[in-house]
C-alpha cells in the first residue's frame, strides 16, 4: 500500500504482481478447521480434515468415520459412498433438515430489514453471539437428506447423531479403534467437516495486512467500517465481514448487500447520475428547457429571426 496514492501492490505465488487503485477481500470463510479434542490423539496418517481427503484417501480404506453434522459433512459421505466404501457419519446433534442455514427471515424482504437493522445496532459483542445463534451448527437440504436416506436403507450409511466419538486405540494393522457411546468401531481413515474457528489472520494475506495496516478483531472478524472498508479503499466482503454484514453474509443476499454498500463507497453508480454523460437517472428532455443563456442568446431580433 503506498500511502501517497492509496495504490495497492498484491504478489502473487509465482512473483508477479498486480497494482490496483481499490481491492476487495471476498476469501470466504476464514479460519482454524476444528477437531474433535477426543480425536486428536488419532495418528496423523488416519485423520484428514475434509479438503485434503482426496489426496490421502486410499484404495484401501474401505471403512470411513465421517464426523460433522452439517451440508459439507454429508458431502463427505456421499462421496466415500460412490466410491465403494462404508461410511459412518457422527454428529454431535441430530442432523437438521432445512433449505438454509439461516432462517428465512433473513431473506425475507418483508421481515429482512428488520433483522438488519436490529443486528447493526447491536455491540459488536452482541452481534458476535447473534452470529453463533443464527446459524448454529450447519444444516442439510432436503435434497441431501433424501439422498442420506437413500444410503441408509442400502446399509451402506450409518448415521449416528448425540454421540461424541473418542479415539481409544490402534489395532495391530494401523487402524483406529474409537469409541460412539458405549460401543467400539474401527475404522481405516477418519474425515473431520466439524467447520472452522473463525480466525481472519489464518489466511496468509489478511495476516500480512494486518501486520501492515493493524485493525481490532473481534471473534476473528476484522472490525471494518460501515462501508466494510479495512483501510482507504480496501473492502471486506463475504463471511470475512460477517461482523459487520450479518449471519447472511456468507450467502447471496448479505452478499448482495455487502456488492451494494462497497459499490456506492466506491462511487461506482456515479454514472448513473452525470448529467453530461447523459446518465440513467438524468433526464432526457432537458434540452427542451428554457434557461437564461437561452434567453441572452436571443437578445436581439435579428439573433431570434
């Protein structure tokens, strides 16, 4: 960031560079994967978290713990489930069944914003325990829980929901040994989609602009401002701006919203209202109008004739 000209030089993995007048962070959510404190004992070769799965999940490793209770969990599922594996999927909580992880009030526009407004004018930390109550624990589209059902009937899924499973033992060939309740299960490889800790600074580029530009996190979420602005003409979007969007920043209406506000701090609707450049909001028949140069260009008869 040059302080001069608030221009931005973003390095890229292969050393290039890009410079720009404006940047606008839309990282998604932003944080520490969570594992189960149970689990962490497990061998690192038997325990993934989710996004690495596919490359080191193996042939041999027929029987899989999925733990998690949410839309990615169930994914998991399905996807060592096509693949000719039996699965075992663990929640802490019965699996909830409903189109958004939200509640629809918040996209309802005659309830909407309400919702917003009442959100923002929470401290920040109210809106940081409005966050964790809106959202809870994740949910399943229904679409997913037919299909989690369809599984279950073939034998092929167990579902198992209340239920926090603790890693006692490895058996002779390397397996884990954990414990659901009071029974024992073994299992080849364990995937963890228990979601993430929020943490904005364990993204590599937001840490280092923090260090650069320093800005109070709260439940770790930057604290921007009102026009989600980080520093001069540095926007936050997204889950990162959860703090300051609301629980749906995540989804397509709080990022709409979050579009608009950095939209109109960034003057990008100007257009719409210049006159000269004959803008969507200027009016069209204003040629039509008499003014007073009108009037002092025909000051004379032989200038009007």
């Amino acid at each position: 960031n040059d302080d001069t000209d608030t221009s931005y030089t973003v390095t890229l993995a292969d050393g290039s560079e890009i410079t720009c007048k404006s940047v606008v962070l839309a990282l998604g959510p932003t944080g520490t994967p969570v594992t189960p404190t149970k689990l962490c004992n497990v061998p690192k070769e038997r325990l993934i978290q989710w996004p690495r799965m596919k490359e080191h999940l193996k042939s041999h490793h027929k029987r899989v713990l999925v733990v998690g209770g949410g839309l990615t969990a169930v994914q998991v599922a399905q996807y060592c489930l096509r693949s000719g594996r039996k699965v075992v999927l663990c929640s802490r909580r019965p699996l909830v069944e409903r189109h958004f992880d939200i509640d629809t009030c918040w996209f309802d526009r005659r309830s909407a914003n309400l919702q917003i407004s009442e959100f923002y004018h929470q401290s920040e930390a109210e809106r940081l325990t409005a966050l964790k109550e809106v959202r809870g624990g994740g949910s399943v589209p229904p679409i997913y829980m037919n299909d989690v059902r369809k599984w279950q009937a073939s034998g092929e899924l167990s579902v198992l929901d209340g239920v926090e499973p603790e890693y006692m033992e490895s058996t002779a060939d390397g397996r884990a040994v954990v414990a659901m309740g009071k029974d024992e299960m073994t299992f080849d490889f364990i995937i963890l989609a228990c979601g993430i800790k929020p943490d904005c600074a364990a993204n590599q580029l937001v840490k280092s602009y923090q260090e650069k530009s320093p800005l109070k996190m709260v439940g770790g979420f930057p604290s921007v401002s009102v026009d989600l602005e980080w520093s001069k003409n540095l926007f936050v979007v997204g889950a990162l701006a959860s703090l300051n969007v609301g629980p749906d920043s995540g989804n397509i209406m709080g990022a709409r919203r979050a579009a608009s506000i950095v939209a109109n701090a960034l003057e990008c609707k100007a257009w719409l209202r210049d006159a000269d450049s004959r803008g969507a909001l200027s009016n069209r028949f204003d040629q039509l109008f008499w003014d007073e140069e009108d009037s002092s260009s025909c000051s004379s008869d032989s200038d009007c004739d």
